[in-house]
C-alpha cells in the first residue's frame, strides 16, 4: 500500500488466525521483487523500551540502502523522512505503526531517513537491508528537527547521545558534501 512519499510503502502480509494463534509469511522474495522491493542483503534487530527514539538515519549516497522494517515484539511509530534535496517532498515525512500482532511493515526506499519510537517494553525491531552498513556513508538528521516537525508519541523520548547530536536537516545540507551524491542519485 503506497503513502504520501513515492517509494515508501506499508506491506500487509496476510496472516491466518486461528485458536492455537496465527500463521503468516512474512517474506517471499519472489512476491517482493514482484513488488521492486528488495534484494535484501542485510538482516538487522534491535531491541528497545518504551519511550526510547532512534533516527532519524540513513546511508548517503552513493551507499543508500533500503530498509524492510518490521516488529517481532511490541509496537512502535515508524517514520520516514525524504532527505533527497532535490525531491518535490523533501523533508516531508510519513508515519505507521507496527506491531508484532498486525505484522504490518514499511519498505522505506533509499534517500529517505529512517527513525521510530517504541511504544511498548521490550520491542524488537527487525529490518532487512537492501545494501550492507558503511561507517562512511553513516548519516543522520536530529529525531527532533523543528523543520521537518514529527509528531513522536512521548513527552520525553530516550535518545542517544549520537543521536541528539546529529544535524537538522538544514544544517545537513549545508555542511555536508555529500548531499550533492543525493542530487545526482536523483537527477
């Protein structure tokens, strides 16, 4: 199911309940290929608490990497942000919950930013990379830009200290050369 930003996309898969619990697949890589989404080459978890923000991150270009984001436990809001400086929605961001339950997830497509808070105790994130991690490329904007405004869901988020020091979004794309990479990645 699209969104509001072109590429980034909710993914239903269908699940089959019944009174043991429920079936569901997951992952098919011929029906996500069907799709353009994918190959994945990269398998990532995280755990979190409730109240913790993570994001707002992504890869510049030209090492951009999709991300497939799901929740093996518990819920979370997950945003993305389109940080390609030349894009119509630049800075613009959409966001969904996931949960474990619904095993709803988010293809969030490269030169978009990534971030989600956790809503419950003990939620497991999972995302599968359409590229490998480079410290190089390892990029990000500040969770709280007032210019890019998400709605987070706590009064006071728990944050790293890595990421309560990365840029705004202006202050990114005025300090950083690379964003020229993402110009060119979208020309």
């Amino acid at each position: 199911m699209p969104t509001d930003l072109d590429g980034v996309v909710v993914v239903e898969p269908e699940t089959h309940p019944d009174e043991r619990g429920f079936f569901r697949e997951s992952f098919r890589t011929s029906a996500f290929e069907e799709a353009g989404i994918g190959p994945f080459v990269q398998w990532n978890v995280s755990r979190s608490r409730r109240g913790v923000v993570r994001g707002i991150h992504f890869q510049r270009e030209p090492a951009g990497i999709g991300k497939l984001v799901s929740v093996a436990h518990g819920r979370v809001l997950d945003v993305a942000v389109d940080v390609r400086p030349s894009s119509p929605t630049f800075g613009r961001w959409v966001a969904e919950e996931l949960s474990a339950d619904d095993g709803r997830m988010l293809f969030i497509p490269r030169g978009f930013g990534h971030g989600f808070c956790a809503l419950d105790e003990d939620t497991v994130v999972s995302y599968l990379m359409t590229g490998t991690y480079s410290k190089e490329h390892d990029a990000g904007v500040r969770w709280d830009d007032p210019a890019i405004g998400i709605d987070w869901p706590v009064s006071e988020a728990i944050v790293s200290d890595k990421d309560r020091g990365l840029p705004t979004l202006a202050e990114f794309g005025a300090s950083d050369g690379t964003t020229e990479g993402s110009k060119e990645a979208n020309a």
